[in-house]
C-alpha cells in the first residue's frame, strides 16, 4: 500500500469517527433540549400564574381603599328606602 492511499485511508477514517462523534454530540443537545421545553413551559405559566395573582391582589387592594373611601363620604346602613312606585299605566284591551 502506498503512502498516499494510507494517508488517504487515515483522512477518512478520522473524517468518518469526527463526524459520528458530532451528530451524536448534536442529537444529544436536541434530546436535552428537547426535555427542557416542558420545564420552561411549566416555569411559563407559573410565572404567569403568579403575575395574574399579584395583579389581582393590587386590584382587590384598591377597591377596598375605594370603598373605604368612598365609606367615610356616605356611610352605609341597612336601611332600605323604598320610593312611592308611580302607577303603572294600563293598555287599553279591547
């Protein structure tokens, strides 16, 4: 065998182990990849869960400071006023 066809040999021998080594290292950051998106997804709507739950508390905060408020104007009691109702007018039938 010559020198050249060893080296030639050798060169792909080499290129053929590099290049299994490689698509195993890449479909193996895919497979983990692939695994977090799950994880992130859940991370997601957690964080999103706890962004609805904090706008609702500031939300619900502020209407009881409103209703206070608006309390200390006119104060609430369990009295119930009830109007004289007006007739209601009659159709005629006929």
């Amino acid at each position: 065998m010559s020198t050249a066809s060893k080296v030639t040999f050798a060169g792909s021998l080499v290129f053929a182990a590099g290049s299994f080594l490689f698509i195993n290292w890449s479909q193996g950051l895919e497979r983990q990849a692939l695994r977090q998106g799950p994880i992130k997804d859940a991370a997601r709507m957690e964080a999103k869960r706890t962004q609805k739950m904090v706008a609702n508390e500031a939300e619900h905060r502020e209407q009881m400071e409103l209703r206070d408020k608006l309390i200390k104007i006119q104060p609430l009691s369990d009295e119930i006023i009830r109007g004289d109702e007006a007739p209601t007018p009659q159709l005629d039938q006929k």
